[in-house]
C-alpha cells in the first residue's frame, strides 16, 4: 500500500482470508484520489468485471460493469456527497479487490 505521487494511490489488494495466495493479487491504481472532479479512474493490473461503491453505512451507490476485458474504468462521482467511499473490483476467476474513496 503506497502513495505514489500526490492524489495517487497504488495498492496491490488482494482477496480476503487468513493465507493470501500471490497468485490472486491485482493492482490497482485510483486517480485522482481524493477526488473533487465528476470522475474518478480506476486502472488495474487484470481486466475489471464490475465495481460496486458503498458509501459509510453499506448502500451500493454506484454499480458499474466493464467491458471488452478494459483494464481502465471511468466512474462517475459527481451525484456522490462528500465523504468516503468503499469500491469493491471484481475481477475474473473470483478475485477481488477493495479500495477507499476520498470524493471532496
């Protein structure tokens, strides 16, 4: 879990458990984070199945699914209140990574 640069953020998240195969790590970079635009762009290391954002109390507020096994996905932020978010990615094969979402 780094921060590469200012708004930045670079993870390699993987799935949840006790042991953690390397096998199932995806990176995944989110930009700009926080956000104060109306996007926010989500580029990983696999391609991206779906994502789903939850805000603080666990209601989806966003669901998007990928396409054409795109890497890259644009999500919309501007109908989102300030605050944190929590974006679940799933990829193929089950796996699945969770990030935080900063929109100001």
């Amino acid at each position: 879990d780094t921060w590469t640069d200012l708004k930045r953020h670079t993870c390699s998240c993987g799935t949840l458990g006790v042991q953690e195969n390397v096998a199932n790590v995806v990176s995944v970079i989110a930009y700009p984070n926080p956000t104060n635009n109306t996007f926010i762009n989500i580029s990983a290391s696999e391609a991206i199945e779906n994502i789903a954002v939850y805000n603080v109390v666990g209601q989806e507020v966003i669901s998007k699914k990928g396409y054409n096994n795109a890497k890259q996905i644009l999500v919309e932020t501007a109908t989102l209140s300030k605050g944190i978010y929590t974006a679940r990615i799933l990829f193929e094969n089950n796996k699945t990574a969770v990030i935080k979402i900063s929109v100001q």
